[in-house]
C-alpha cells in the first residue's frame, strides 16, 4: 500500500499531483520544483511487489525518476497540474500546456534511464482534474472558460488538443469549476460552473 510522499517530507517540496502509471508513483508541481517529475522506482523484478515508496535515483532502469519537464513556448512547463495515463503514454497537463511522456518514443514505459517529454500544445491547463472519455482526455484551459479534448488525430497521426467549445460557447457560459464524467446511454460529462 502507498502510505507516505517518501522525498516529498519536506514544506516547498509537497506536490500539487500525484498520479500512478507504468508501476510507478508520479509527483509533481511541488512549490520548490513545479515542473520536475519524480517517479517511484518500478515493481521488483524478482517478486513483482510495488515500491511506490522507494525513490531511490540510480543508473538502473528500475530506479526512480527525476526529471524536469518543457514545453515547446517558453522552455519551461510552469507548474505541473496532472498525470493522466495512455495506452502509449503519460499525458500531464501543466500550466504551459499539454506534453507527451514517453521512453523516448511511443509504447516505450518510462525508466531511470529513458524518459522524455514532447509538448503537444501550449494551452495552459487549468488547475482541477481532467476527465478520461475513451481514449480522449477532456481538460479545462487555463482561465476556466474553454473545453479542450486531448485526443488522437488520424490526418497528422498524432495526439493534439481540440477546442470543444469552438462551434458551442454554450457549453461553457462562464467558469467551469469542475468535470465529471457519467457512462450510461448516452454519455455525458458534467461540469459544474461559477
């Protein structure tokens, strides 16, 4: 079971998210490093037992990550605001934009010795948690008024990020606070508003 923050035991180093993906645990937008992402060493390869406490650095690929993050704007990322897995990769969503976690390209886990980021957009995420809807991620932009999808996009074979309130500034007359996502027939996200 997952008990403490392990590094994170310090003021200015609590972080803003935490997240699980790949067997380890994620932190990041800490006040002291908003855009570095810590990652927990991966499962023992012997008996299969997590170790989301353990974050321990090496020059293994089983040991633990720390590595600051850029967006393609302003070579910085702000602050970290979440983590939210792919079947390929770590979406995380900072107050700069969107970015691509990977091992060096798609479908490659991260590692204590491959990791990297690619922004994918320089919309500013707002500060609540995003919604997963199938494959595609559903975020607020920073400022709280603009819907965003994160999704994959066949014409340029990549993800990108789709203003979903482009065609219907309806969808969000005024500040959204919150989303919720309800499956049944048909689906539907909630959004609770200022």
């Amino acid at each position: 079971a997952y008990v403490s923050g392990g590094i994170v035991a310090k003021k200015g180093n609590y972080p803003a998210t935490v997240g699980f993906y790949g067997g380890r645990c994620l932190h990041g937008g800490a006040f002291n490093d908003p855009d570095v992402l810590h990652g927990s060493r991966s499962p023992d390869l012997t008996t299969g037992e997590n170790r989301f406490e353990d974050f321990t650095v090496g020059a293994n690929a089983d040991h633990a990550i720390v590595f600051p993050l850029t967006s393609a704007s302003l070579s910085s990322v702000d602050r970290i605001r979440f983590f939210m897995g792919t079947r390929q990769f770590l979406a995380v969503g900072t107050y700069a934009g969107m970015l691509k976690v990977n091992g060096g390209s798609d479908s490659v886990p991260l590692s204590g010795t491959a990791i990297e980021s690619f922004p994918v957009d320089s919309y500013g995420v707002a500060d609540m948690m995003p919604v997963s809807f199938g494959t595609d991620i559903l975020y607020v932009q920073r400022g709280g008024s603009t819907l965003f999808s994160f999704k994959y996009n066949l014409m340029s074979d990549g993800f990108e990020s789709s203003d979903e309130t482009l065609q219907s500034d309806e969808i969000a007359l005024g500040v959204i606070n919150q989303l919720a996502y309800v499956q049944g027939k048909p689906n539907r996200i909630w959004a609770s508003m200022e």
